[in-house]
C-alpha cells in the first residue's frame, strides 16, 4: 500500500510539475485566449486532485480498518493514469 501510494503521488506530482510549467511556458508567449480554464483544469487541476485522493487514501487505509477499500480505491487512481495521459499525449 505505502509502495502504490508512493509511485501515485510521484506520477501525479511530475504531472502536475509539467503542467505547471506547460502553463508557463504558454502564459510566457502572451498568445491570445490561452490558457483557458479548460486547460489549466486538465493540465494542473486534475493532477492536483489525483495526488491528493491518492494522499487521503493512503491515511484513510492507514489510520482506519479499511485497508482493502483504501488500496482497491488507490489502484482505481493507478489505472485512471493511461487513460489521462491517453489524452494529455493527443491519443495517438
């Protein structure tokens, strides 16, 4: 459990790094309309809630008796990764 914890929060947080800094890096450009919230929700938003489920998810396995959930819910954010980044490549 501390181990899928670890590598979420790890993933998580390099996407949000590169978020962060693909925000910038647009925002530096002054290019008209961008970023928009939509981006700054997919890019950064979402990374940052991911991390913080897999954050609450560890403390709920370890600090209450239900440790199978708290690991079933914490794999469930390990597989939503391909799927996002599915989409944060272009698809293809």
């Amino acid at each position: 459990m501390r181990v899928l914890s670890a590598v979420n929060v790890l993933l998580w947080g390099l996407l949000i790094w590169l978020g962060v800094e693909g925000i910038k890096g647009v925002e530096s450009q002054h290019v008209a309309g961008y970023p928009n919230d939509g981006q700054l929700s997919y890019y950064v938003r979402f990374p940052i809630l991911m991390a913080a489920v897999a954050v609450a998810l560890f403390a709920f396995g370890r600090f209450t008796r239900f440790r199978r959930t708290a690991l079933g819910l914490q794999i469930l954010v390990t597989v939503t990764l391909p799927f996002y980044l599915f989409a944060y490549t272009g698809g293809m």
